[in-house]
C-alpha cells in the first residue's frame, strides 16, 4: 500500500498588532467577531510552543493520519516567525491565510499562544493555526489530536463537520472536550476526499521507500570540498 506524505512548513508563531486603519485597508471590512484582548491593546503575543512539543504533535497527529488514512505529514520544517495580524477573528483568520499559505506544494501550520474567542484552532485552505493555550488546557496528547483535527479540515472540505455525523469519535467531531480522549476515526468519505486533496498538496510514496522517514534526512549530505 502506498502513502501520500504532505511537506509542513510549522512556525513558532508570535502575533505583532497590526494598526487598526492597516487592518481595514487590508481585509477591506471593519473588525469582526471576538478580538484577542492583548493584540487589541497594542501588546505582541509571544508563541511560547517550543520545537519538542511541536514534533510531539505532529508525532501523535500522524498516528491518527496514518492509521486513518495512510498520510503522513513529513517532513516538518520548523521555524520562528512573527507575523503582524488585526485582533479580530476574521482579520486575523485572512492575515494568516495570506502570509502563512507556503510558496510551493504542502501545509503552513501556525503555533501561536491564544486566538481569540474559544477556539482552539483554525484550520482551512492551506494552513493551519493551533492555540497552544487551549492545547495545554487538555489531557496529554490533546495538542497533537487538535492539530490532527485542524489539519482534517485543510484536507476535507467540510467547515461545519457534517461529514463527522455528530459522531464524537469521529476526528472532525466539531464540539470536542479537551478532556475527554478523542477515539480520532474518519469515516470511508472522508477517507476518501482527504486522500484526494492530499496529493495534491504532497507526493505518493510507495513501500520501498518509507524505510527511511524524509524527516531524519535520508539523503546523502553534499561533502565540502
Ligand atoms: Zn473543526
């Protein structure tokens, strides 16, 4: 069986407050829904996820993908970036779709302290933004099945998870307690319309070469000459 791996480009992401007229001009409308406090007042929102807890979430989102699905999100690039984006739920929402979508194939995938309102990710389009307040608040092994979560919705084009059938063990069960443990399945369409997207966002790979994870670096290093 193959597998379809999808490239990330994840960022320690820290939120620098955008002048409220710069926030008009750029997303053309006036500030919509609930705004995070501290952007709003002028403060710079540092990320605070660091590198090992990044890679743990992915680790644990990919035994649902795979499991799932067979793909696989690999490799992870991680770096820290700080983006200047409105307070607001949806001036941030379009700050992040235009500056986080990566130039080639893949997913960009945010790590940002707090959002605003309660939610503890966003996800559609080619990127991804999880809350890591909201990621801490649960059991253990809730970062990675919110980012698990979040990532279904860039692969399934389904924003109020009617293809989850109010199934709270379904991966895109849409109201879900950080407490209570998520069984993470998809169903058969899902399965489908993820796999579908996937390819086009990451390459198949066949059995014969998934030895070796991209992630470790499998490729020979150029020697200095
Ligand atoms: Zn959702």
């Amino acid at each position: 069986m193959s597998r379809i791996r999808v490239p990330i480009k994840a960022y320690i992401l820290s939120l620098f407050p955008q002048a409220a007229d710069e926030s008009r001009r750029r997303s053309g409308s006036p500030r919509q829904g609930q705004q995070l406090r501290a952007l709003a007042n002028g403060l710079a929102v540092p990320s605070f996820w660091t590198r090992a807890e990044i890679n743990q979430a992915f680790d644990a989102a990919n035994q649902i993908w795979i499991r799932e699905a067979e793909i696989e999100f690999s490799p992870v690039d991680i770096s820290a970036r700080v983006v200047s984006v409105p307070a607001d739920e949806r001036g941030m929402w379009i700050g992040f779709v235009n500056q986080l979508g990566p130039r080639s194939g893949g997913i960009g995938v945010g790590f940002v302290y707090d959002l605003p309102s309660h939610e503890g990710g966003w996800g559609g389009g080619r990127i991804a933004v999880v809350s890591g307040r909201k990621a801490r608040s649960g059991l253990p092994g809730f970062a990675g099945s919110l980012l698990a979560h979040e990532l279904g919705h860039v692969l399934i084009d389904d924003p109020n998870h009617e293809l989850a059938h109010d199934d709270a063990s379904n991966l895109m069960f849409g109201r879900r307690n950080p407490r209570v443990a998520n069984a993470g399945l998809l169903t058969r369409d899902q399965v489908r319309a993820a796999q579908t997207r996937a390819r086009t966002l990451g390459t198949v790979v066949e059995d014969a070469d998934r030895a070796a994870p991209a992630s470790r670096g499998a490729a020979p290093r150029p020697t200095a000459r």
